[in-house]
C-alpha cells in the first residue's frame, strides 16, 4: 500500500513527474532551492502547458518526489524566488527546451476572438472560458499570458456585443418586413377602392 501511495503523485503517475535524460541535461549543475525549482517547473509546464503562479499550486507530493530525484532537501523549495532573473532564465529554458513562446499583445487579441467566435457560444462559466484557452495556448505552443482573466472578459464582452447586435439586426429586418406588408396591403386597399370609385362613375 505505502509503495502505490509513493507511486502517486497529486493524483497523476509517476512518470508525469520523473526527470528524464534530458531534462537531466537541463538541470545541469543547478544546487538547492534553484535546482529543485527548475525541475518542479519543468515538469509542471510539461503537464500543465504553464508555468505555476507560486509554489501553492504545486501539489507536495511532487515537490518530495522531484526532491528526492534531485537529491535536495523538499523544504528548500520555500527558498524559490518565484521573480527575478532566476526565475525568468528558468521559464526561458523550458520554454526553449518544450518547442513554445512567449505569447505578445497581438496573441491576446487573437484569442478573445477566438474565444468569442468558437467558445463562448457554448460555455457559459469563466472556468469553462478559462480552460479552453489554456488548452488552446497549448495547442498553439504558446505559453498563457499572465492576464488570463482579462482576455476571457474580453472574449465574453466581445461575444455579448455581437449577439445583441445580431439579436436587433433581427428585430430590424423582421421590422421591416411587417411595414412593407402593411404598406402593400394598404396600398393594395387603396388601389381596389379606387378602382371601385372609377367604376360606379362610368
């Protein structure tokens, strides 16, 4: 029982968080707190497609599993400084290592269409937004930008504005539509009695 409960790791195998020959390569001659880090934060991204927020979002079982495979004391991932040149050399060498790239402005804009064209019309949580783009970064080898929650807001408002301006262009045609059949109707009224009138004068 002790041996399967080691084996599981916040739920996923094993292997989800085993350093491989190349991430071997990657940690290099890392030492303590930093050499802990960047293993979590590789296998992290690798699993997640992004990078952790801060060390509460990395389950303790895989900071002791990683710990143990790089021979360095669990506690000292506490010592990780999550800002920093340290941090942003590590995300670059995964990122580099992963085939993915920062996102940029341009990518944000990009998205919350997406989200508004293809998502939005079927998920209806912030949650539901949230993870489909997450997955689509991931698709597109990108990594997620920081501001997450702004472009699904963004994505949501956009999706809002054009089903409302959908919704009245409706109402506009369907509008329309009735006031040119009164009018037809009125003129076709207009003309019978005229043609009435014409009649009973000869």
């Amino acid at each position: 029982m002790r041996d399967r409960q080691e084996a599981s790791v916040g739920g996923e195998p094993p292997v989800q968080w085993k350093l491989l020959d190349g991430d071997w390569e990657l940690v290099g001659n890392k030492t303590g707190a930093t050499r802990l880090g960047f293993g979590l934060l590789l296998k992290f991204f690798e699993q997640e497609g992004r990078f952790p927020r801060h060390s509460g979002e990395v389950p303790k079982a895989a900071v002791d599993y990683v710990a143990g495979q790089v021979k360095v004391d669990p506690v000292l991932f506490a010592e990780y400084r999550w800002s920093g040149s340290t941090i942003e050399y590590h995300r670059k060498q995964v990122r580099d290592a992963l085939g993915f790239r920062e996102s940029t402005r341009a990518d944000e804009d990009v998205l919350a269409e997406w989200l508004a064209d293809k998502i939005c019309p079927m998920v209806f949580t912030d949650e539901g937004l949230r993870a489909a783009l997450l997955r689509r970064c991931r698709t597109l080898k990108i990594e997620p930008p920081g501001r997450v929650d702004r472009i699904v807001g963004a994505g949501r408002a956009r999706f809002e504005r054009e089903f409302c301006l959908r919704v009245l262009g409706a109402r506009r045609v369907r509008r329309q539509a009735a006031i040119s059949v009164v009018t037809e109707d009125a003129r076709g009224s207009f003309t019978s009695s005229a043609s009435r009138s014409m009649l009973q004068r000869r």
